[in-house]
C-alpha cells in the first residue's frame, strides 16, 4: 500500500512539475475534466489516445481530450516524454507572438502549411503506395501462415494416400506438427526481434520458410510419412519467426497513429481466412489435377512466393531503428524451458490418440512437459530480461489471452473436422470443400473493418465476448447438421459466422497486449498473441483427436467421432464466453473505492498545450 501511495504521489509531482514548465514556456492551454470525460474515464480508467488532426499523437493517460481540443491540440505525457516535448517546445517557440497562448492558437488555425515528417513517426516519410505496398508486405505473414495450414488439411486424404496411411490420428499429424512449431518458436522470435532488429527477423523468417516448403514438398520421394511431419516442423519455424517481428514493425510503426494502427492490426487479422482460402485453392487444384505427387507442387509454389517476399522485403520495409537497452541479454533459461515445455506438451497430446494413452511415454513426456513449463515460469518470473514478463502482465491481459486460447482451440478443431466431414460423410471433392469456404473472404473482411472501426468505442471485452459466440454458434450448428441436409442451411452460416470469432478476438486481443507494451518490447507483445493463438489450435487438436479416438474406437462410426470433436470444440468455446462474462463484471478501478490520491490523480485537471505550425517558407 505505501508503495502504491508512493507511486501515485510521485506522478501527481511529475505533472505538477511539467505544468510548471510548460507554463514558463507561455504555450499553456488548461482544461478541465467534464462529464464525458467523467464517462470515458470510467469505461478505460488506465489508457487512452490524444491525437493531432494528423492522428500523429498518442499518449497515456486517465481520460480522454475533449471534442473541442482535439483538433489542434496535444497531451502532454507522463514523466516519459516530457523533456523530448519541452525540447520541442524550445526550438519551436515564434518570436512574433511573445508566448501569448491566444497570438499562438490564432497563428496554428491560419497556418495551413503541411507538418513536417516527425523522427519518431515514419509513416510519414512514406508516400501512400509504398505504405500499401509495406501494409501488404506484412500481411503477406499472415497469409502465408493459414496458406501453409491448408496445404495439408485440403488434400489430406491424398496426401495420406501418397505415404500409404489413413489412420485419423497420423493424419492429424500434418497440420499439427506445423502449428507445433509455429506456436512454440514463436515465443523467442519476437525476443530476438527486439534484440537483433525486427525487419531482419522477418527476411530471415521468409528465407526459412522457402526453404522447408521446398523440402517438404521433396519429401514426398521418401515415401516415409514421419519424414513429412519433421519437414512440415521445420517449415513451422518460418512463421514462428516471421508472424510475432510483422506485428511488433506495425506497433512501431504506427506508434504515434492509433486509429490506423487499429485499423492494420484488423487487416492484419482479415487475411487469415483469405490465406487458408487461397492455399485451399492451390492445395486442391494440384493435388487433384497434378497425378500422383501433384499435392507437391503448392510447396514448390509457396517456397517461390516466400523467397520473392524476402527479398522485396529488403527494400519494401524502411529501416527499424532498434530502441532496445544494449545491457539486455536474451533469456536463455527461459527459452530452453519454455520451448522445451511446449514441444513435450504438445507432442504428447497429438501423440496419444495416435498409439494410445497407455503407452507409457505418451503421459511421461505430458508429465515432464508440464515440469519444464512450471520451470519456465519459475525462471521468468526472476529473469532480469524475461521472455515474457508475468510481473508486469495485469489481469485483465490474462483473462484476453485465455479467451484466445479457447477460442483459437475451438477454431482449430472447427476447420479440421468440417473438411473431414465434408470429404468423408457427405463426399465432395477438395475444390468444391474449397469453393464451399469462400465466403469466409467477404465475412473475415467485414468483421475485420467492422473491429478495427469499433476498438476505440467499446472496450476489448465486449469485443471478445462476441468473438466467443461467435466460435461457440459456428461450432454448435456444424455439430448439428445432417449429414445430407443442403449445404445452405446450417454449414453456409456456420462457414459465415466463424469469421467474426477470429476476425474480432486476433485484433483485440493484439491491440491489447501492443498497447500494453512499451516500444522497445513490441515484439514480445506479438510473441504473446501468436503463441496462444497458433499453440492453442494444435493442443485443440490433440484433445479433439483424443475424444474422436475413443468414441470412434473401431473406426466404423466416423460422424460420431467428428460430432465428438465438434462439442469437444463447444466446450473450448463456452469456456471463452465464461471468461468474458466475468472480465465485464470486474468493478473497475473507481468501483473499488480507491484511494484519495488515486481519486486527485484520476479526477486532476488535463493540460495540454498549442504546438506551432511551421512557417512556410
């Protein structure tokens, strides 16, 4: 308590002693709160956006600028940034207007001139093609990543055909083992992105993933199908290394821009469908067309696109000035038994169902995995430079990854047995099952537009609770439907609700954590998301595949083992809902009758100040 006191006090001190500065300066501008504020206040007590008209600006802290001020004015943040803003204050005071505050906003409203490109912002070095041009660069990442998903769950079946197996659990292993690895590799890229540079994280990244698809594409000459499951690991690193640095180059970025940071994170999140779409599309033309190895060539062709992306990306990306602390070291123990946990965890999960829980090393790895993990948080919890920092991770950051977790688990079992379902119970073909999952392109794209415009008018856990229905109601009407029933009725709305569960809950959750972090540690705010996001969907597989193998124990009753699975996913998904139900009944932090110095730095006066417009020349 008197820690907290203490830090509470020397905020108020720090704005006291700022307001004296800037005050001596002659730009002071004060306003105080109003009731709007009051209200937004209380809804997001610990963050808020203060911008420019330029939407240049973004500062921490209790309320927000009212309408009035918002046009020319900007906040002056916490203690951080004073002395960067009192410097610019001091170089660019005119001698004309002799400090007046009036002389000085009258001058900001004649000027018209342009702003000049800001250091810390830039986007605005950038003309508007080559930011579309960079936008689509990075969300190639995401893309690429569901793409590669695709390539083994549409042409399943013909690739099991190819290694000589049919057995669902070594089938299952093809996606697996390639979200193994992407969701646990994850977990150091966005560390050594902070350390080494983001951008060559990324090329690097892209060069990885070239490389195995290619091989993975050649290992289908050995005829050996665990060969094929380490291949497809390996080629899981390249995302694991190019999804967390894409997401911390826009938090970078877009620092100073919140609304169009909001907006790329949602574009950023619209392209996962669209990528297992189109590797949908790839994956069932060759394997259908191509003869006997032609499921090969949607490697070959992403290996292609994945070395032209690195190397455009050398010249596409600007330069990302590295802001880490040269003192920081890279967590070693913690890396070793973080991914060390993972990989056991993981492996013994999608294992089980395979050879079954009796055999004694499947649980022996689950139980040694789960030592390493409870070792990983001993260790991060002490390390100087953690991997991932619980001391500094709030709650309700907790409560959004878990929501993650459900929701992304659901999703996973969700898209893996419907093309089962659809293939096996109901036999189409694999570009048909395609032509089917369309509409998830217009669908993710609306509720990627429909959350990046709603992220600073509703709080993340509105968001994430309508991404949980929306995981919990596509689950619950593929799990319903006949097997005969047209495709119309329930699968179509299914195909068209899923979107919103993972268009809405990626963003938020992201945006959250990005927020969260301070610019130096975006990539560990990204790491966070991804590894929850792509770990989650391989766990949800191997508790899936655990539940089908028992109800389908003889392999005769195939619909019943996917409709096991599928409530298996219903669980996962009501678990999401539950959580967000409790996140919205947390009092916030006035509900909770703090204390008086927290109500004087929550209800204080907001000051902010007139930056001059430069004078044309």
């Amino acid at each position: 308590m008197l820690a907290r006191t203490t830090s509470i006090a020397q905020l108020l001190l720090a704005e006291l002693e700022s307001s004296r500065r800037i005050r001596s300066s002659g730009y002071l501008t004060a306003t105080h709160t109003t009731p709007t504020e009051k209200k937004l206040k209380k809804q997001a007590p610990s963050k808020c956006y203060l911008r420019d008209k330029d939407d240049r600006i973004e500062g921490n802290c209790a309320m927000s600028t009212p309408a009035t001020a918002r046009s020319s004015t900007t906040v002056m943040p916490l203690s951080t940034d004073i002395e960067r803003h009192d410097a610019e204050l001091a170089t660019s005071a005119p001698s004309t207007t002799n400090g007046h505050p009036d002389a000085i906003a009258e001058k900001s409203a004649s000027d018209s001139a342009p702003l000049e490109p800001h250091h810390d912002d830039p986007i605005s070095w950038m003309s508007f093609p080559h930011e579309c041009v960079f936008i689509a660069t990075l969300c190639c990442a995401q893309l690429m990543t569901q793409a590669a998903l695709a390539q083994a769950i549409t042409p399943l079946h013909i690739i099991g055909y190819a290694f000589g197996t049919s057995n669902p659990g070594e089938l299952s292993w093809f996606a697996a083992s390639y979200s193994l690895t992407v969701g646990t590799f994850i977990l150091i890229a966005g560390r050594l992105g902070d350390m080494y540079g983001h951008k060559l994280v990324f090329v690097c990244g892209f060069a990885w993933f070239g490389l195995w698809s290619l091989i993975s594409g050649l290992s289908g000459y050995s005829r050996s199908q665990v060969f094929f499951d380490i291949c497809r690991a390996l080629q899981g690193m390249g995302p694991a290394f190019v999804l967390p640095n894409a997401l911390a180059i826009f938090g970078r970025f877009y620092a100073l821009r919140p609304r169009r940071k909001e907006m790329v994170f949602a574009l950023f999140g619209a392209t996962a469908p669209t990528g297992f779409v189109v590797g949908s599309i790839f994956s069932a033309l060759t394997a259908v067309e191509g003869g006997e190895r032609g499921w090969a060539w949607t490697y070959y062709a992403s290996a292609i696109f994945c070395v032209l992306l690195a190397v455009g990306s050398v010249w596409i990306i600007p330069h990302v000035p590295n802001d880490m602390d040269n003192t920081e070291t890279f967590d070693y123990a913690g890396a070793v038994t973080g991914v060390v946990g993972l990989v056991l965890v993981n492996f013994a999960w999608n294992q089980g169902p395979v050879v079954g829980w009796n055999v004694p090393y499947t649980y022996i790895l689950l139980i040694v995995g789960i030592l390493f993990l409870c070792a990983f948080v001993w260790v991060e919890k002490r390390a100087k430079h953690p991997l991932v920092p619980f001391n500094a991770l709030t709650s309700e950051t907790g409560y959004v990854l878990a929501c993650i977790w459900a929701g992304w688990s659901s999703f996973g079992i969700w898209v893996f047995y419907l093309w089962q379902f659809l293939q096996i119970e109901r036999g189409v073909t694999p570009i048909l099952a395609t032509a089917m999952f369309t509409p998830v392109i217009i669908s993710g794209l609306c509720a990627a537009l429909v959350c990046g415009w709603l992220l600073s008018r509703i709080r993340t856990s509105v968001l994430m609770t309508i991404s949980m229905v929306a995981f919990t109601v596509g689950n619950i009407m593929v799990a319903v439907a006949p097997v005969h029933q047209t495709y119309w009725a329930l699968t179509f709305v299914a195909i068209c609700i899923m979107p919103w569960g993972m268009d809405m809950s990626f963003p938020a959750a992201t945006i959250s954590l990005s927020n969260f972090m301070p610019r130096q540690h975006q990539g560990i705010a990204a790491s966070l998301v991804n590894t929850v996001v792509n770990y989650s969907i391989s766990i949800g597989l191997g508790v899936a595949g655990t539940v089908e193998s028992r109800v389908n124990r003889d392999g005769t009753n195939g619909l019943k083992g996917y409709r096991s699975a599928w409530y298996t996913a219903i669980g996962f998904a009501g678990v999401g809902v539950a959580v967000m139900h409790v996140v919205d009944h947390i009092p916030t932090i006035e509900d909770q009758s703090p204390d008086p110095l927290m109500l004087i730095y929550l209800h204080r006066p907001r000051i902010y100040f007139n930056l001059p417009q430069p004078v044309p020349s």
